[in-house]
C-alpha cells in the first residue's frame, strides 16, 4: 500500500497538469482574440457540434428505432424552431426539443 504523502504528491501533480492543460487554451485565445479566424470559429463552432450531435442522435434513433423516426424529425423541427423564436437560446430550445421526443415516444 503507498504510503499517504505519495498519494497526496500523485494527486497534487496530477492536479497540476489538468489545471494546465484546462487553462492553456484559454491564455492562447487571449493572444488571438482581435483574430478573424477565431472570431467565426466562435460563431460556426456551437452549430457544428449541435449538427454532429443532431445527426447522430437521429442516426441511433433511425437505426435502432424505426418507429420513433417520426418523432425526433418532429422534435428536431420545433427544436429549430424554438431556437429561432426564443432569441437563439440554445439550452431551452434543446430542452423543449427532448422534452416533446420523450412526450411523442411515451404517449404515442
């Protein structure tokens, strides 16, 4: 068994590395802020990785799930259309997307 002070020397420098590895692209992204680069990722980057995600929870659904199909189409179209109406908040429009997918599914 280790003994604590090599326990505790693991979890400091373990500790160290990811609090360096967590901050380290947020000092680069200071260096490159005024960027027109970084400034469309910013912009291009939350609705690509909403698009993978949509895509490949469609994708599970449709394979292992034929009847839902529907349903998430359904829900992916008020998604959208929640996102638009509600000034673009992303976490409620997610929301109410599931929220209705899971309504659909369950009582239908």
């Amino acid at each position: 068994m280790p003994s604590t002070s090599y326990l505790l020397a693991v979890l400091a420098i373990a500790f160290t590395i990811t609090l360096a590895l967590r901050a380290l692209p947020f000092a680069a992204l200071r260096a490159l802020r005024g960027s027109a680069m970084v400034q469309r990722l910013s912009v291009w980057m939350p609705v690509g990785i909403l698009a993978i995600l949509a895509v490949t929870a469609l994708h599970g659904t449709m394979a292992t799930d034929p009847h839902g199909t529907g349903y998430a189409l359904i829900a992916v179209a008020v998604t959208i259309g929640a996102h638009l109406a509600f000034g673009r908040r992303t976490i409620l429009s997610v929301g109410i997307g599931t929220t209705l997918y899971v309504v659909l599914l369950n009582t239908l």
